[in-house]
C-alpha cells in the first residue's frame, strides 16, 4: 500500500538526518512524493520517490543512509539527483502479468488490439467511456508471461486488467490482481513553468 510505504520512507529519512524541505500551512509535511501510486493490490518494483531537500547532499551519501535505515525487502537501487527546476512527471509504466495456468490471450488478439484506434472503457461513476488505446505502447507475451507497456496521455492511463479484459483474461479468474506486477515507472521532465 502506497500510504505505508510512504510512512515507512519518511521514517528512514528521518532516522538517517536527511534533512527534506517542508510543505507550508498549518499542518506541513516532508516534500516527498511519488510520482505514481501504486494501485491496490498490484506489486511494484523500481518504484520511484521524490523528495526536496533542505541541503546539497552527495549522492552516495544519500543512497548509504537510506540503505541503513531501510527493512532487507525494501533495496534503494539508485539515486539519482534532479534540479529543482524541473517537474518530474510519468512518461510511460511497464506491467507484467503471469496468468494461472498458462493461460495466455488467443493467437493474434494482441496484434488485433494493437491495430485498433479506439478500445472503449467503461469506468465506474464515469458516464463516457474512456478509449484505453492512446495509452498502450506495447503488449509483448512468452509462453507464460504478458508484459504491457502503458504511456501516459492528456487523457489519462490505461489500467493493466482493463487491457487483460480486451485480450480475454479476467481477473480471479484468468489472473488475481496480486499478481500484477510493476517492474518499471519511467519519468519524464520539463521546466517548471515560470510563477
């Protein structure tokens, strides 16, 4: 769940005296986000964090800390120091799913689904439906696996079981939601626009 695991990092930032920038108002937190929750039930790996910091820092020196502080199953893989001039925000999500036993979409139904320009959504409490095509880069399957690339659009993001759903798989049946996978969130930047 992302609230815990946001909890837990604004912990170990404070247990390992990085000193983070706090929000203004009368209740101010850590400027720490993710870019991205994570959707429930789903698991995620290289998962990424931001936080504003108060004090240069080396990098290393950030990376050591936080590893000291942080439980064995949860690994810092890399640092990586952004301008403060710049808004981080997501260019595109790989997920991967492995369906219970070995059921795999049809033949050619992702190459169908690929060639369409408009796959239809219905969303709870959203009366139009909402074209998931804009946002699927890619779906690429093995004999066990399906991974899908999902981009952000203007419009939003396509759910990984909305995409599951038009190549005839369905959740709790065909695959449980917990065994999604998000092995990658990619990130963009542009300035921050002038105040």
């Amino acid at each position: 769940n992302s609230l815990n695991l946001m909890k837990l990092f604004e912990r170990a930032i404070r247990r390992a005296r990085i000193s983070v920038k706090m929000s203004e108002g009368f209740n101010p937190k850590p400027k720490i986000a993710y870019p991205l929750a994570l959707p429930v039930g789903i698991k995620g790996i290289d998962e990424k964090l931001e936080m504003e910091l108060c004090e240069r820092m080396q990098v290393s020196e950030i990376e050591t800390r936080l590893k000291r502080q942080l439980p064995e199953n949860i690994q810092v893989t890399s640092v990586e120091p952004v301008s403060s001039q710049v808004k981080s925000f997501v260019k595109d999500v790989t997920y991967v799913v492995k369906p219970k036993k070995g059921k795999m979409p049809e033949a050619g139904k992702a190459e169908e689904l690929l060639f369409k320009d408009v796959i239809n959504t219905q969303r709870k409490g959203k009366k139009p439906a909402f074209n998931i095509r804009p946002s699927i880069n890619s779906i690429t399957t093995d004999s066990q696996s399906i991974d899908l690339e999902l981009k952000m659009t203007p419009e939003g993001m396509a759910r990984p079981e909305e995409v599951l759903s038009h190549l005839g798989l369905q959740a709790g049946k065909d695959y449980e939601i917990s065994e999604i996978v998000r092995k990658r969130v990619n990130l963009d930047s542009s300035p921050k626009a002038a105040c």
